[in-house]
C-alpha cells in the first residue's frame, strides 16, 4: 500500500494505491505479475520475467498493460502492451539498470524506442537513487517530443517495524525529485 504511485520520477493515477504481486522463483528464474490501482480508477498489470547470474547481474523483460484496454491488442495503432528489456546489476551497495522499451503501442502510449537508466547507492540508514531517461518519461505534450534527461532523483529510508515475533511491517519513504517537470513527491509505503 503507498501513498501514491511514483514511477520512474512519474505520477501514475491519483490518491493511495494498493500495488499487489504474484511471483515464482526457481533457481536463477523470477516471473510473476505485479499491478497497481488506486481508488479513482487507475489501473496497471505487468507481467515480468527475470534470469539471475553469478556476479549479481541479471536480464528481464516486463509487459506493461492497462486493464482498460483490450488484452489481445498487440497492434502499433491501437496496441494495449508495452515490452522492455531490462538489464541489471546489483551488489550489496550499489545497482545498475538499463531498460529498453522494444515496440510502438499507441492504445498504451508506447512510441517505441525509450531507454532508462539509474544507479542506486545504498548507505546504513538510507539510499540515494538517480535515474535519466526519455519517451514517456520526458514526453513534453506541448512540443509533442521527449529527449534525455535526468527524472527521477531520490532518497530512500526503510525500516522494518516488529508487530510480532511472527509478525512484521516492511516501511519505506521516499522523497523523489524530477527535475524535468519540476515536481517534488513524499511517498510512503507498506509492504505486508
């Protein structure tokens, strides 16, 4: 449960959203099904696929889907799926990704083609996180282009709170800044 839905440096919907997941692991191999809705009808569900490797690096593909759309709609005109390929690194205090969105979904807004990436550091009581991308994430309505730039700027504090010796409640804050469109986010959120 968070307060609102920050992705990527990017309000997604309005209000508190539950953000539910399924997932599978066996071995190096991670899929499952994460989503988010909030209360005034904002909807997503990804599906997501990951390979692990020695060394902390790993290879995914996501399928971003809005259930407002249809399902079976893979078309550029009208398509209802995004897919990116994402690429990572991850160690005990630091993380890489790169992502890539591989098709042209106009019923999604997909224009093919966007590339994300950030770095993460973590410290003992907090991590810093900075991220640059373009597509939807930098998409200017007005000029109807995007281009490269730095959107998701942040800090992250979590912490556990014990409710029982059976019982606990991962929480986590952070305070995002995008300096692309110049707006500033609190997020608070629980993990049970």
């Amino acid at each position: 449960l968070y307060s609102s839905f920050i992705w990527r440096g990017t309000k997604n919907g309005s209000g508190p959203a539950v953000q539910p997941v399924i997932e599978y692991t066996r071995g190096c191999f991670t899929a499952g099904a994460w989503g988010s809705f909030d209360l005034r009808g904002y909807e997503e569900v990804d599906l997501y696929a990951t390979w692990m490797f020695p060394g902390g690096f790993s290879i995914g593909i996501i399928d971003y889907y809005s259930p407002d759309l249809r399902y079976f709609d893979y078309s550029r005109e009208s398509g209802s799926h995004a897919f990116e390929i994402n690429l990572g690194f991850s160690s005990d205090k630091l993380s890489l990704e790169a992502d890539y969105v591989l098709n042209e979904a106009a019923g999604i807004g997909s224009s093919g083609g966007d590339l994300y990436f950030q770095a993460g550091y973590s410290f003992s009581l907090f991590s810093l996180f900075l991220g640059a991308g373009n597509g939807w994430l930098t998409w200017d309505q007005e000029t109807d282009e995007s281009k490269f730039s730095i959107c998701n700027l942040g800090l992250e504090i979590s912490k556990v709170i014990v409710i029982t010796d059976a019982f606990e409640i991962p929480v986590t804050g952070q305070l995002i800044l995008n300096p692309d469109r110049e707006c500033l986010f609190l997020v608070v959120g629980f993990t049970f």
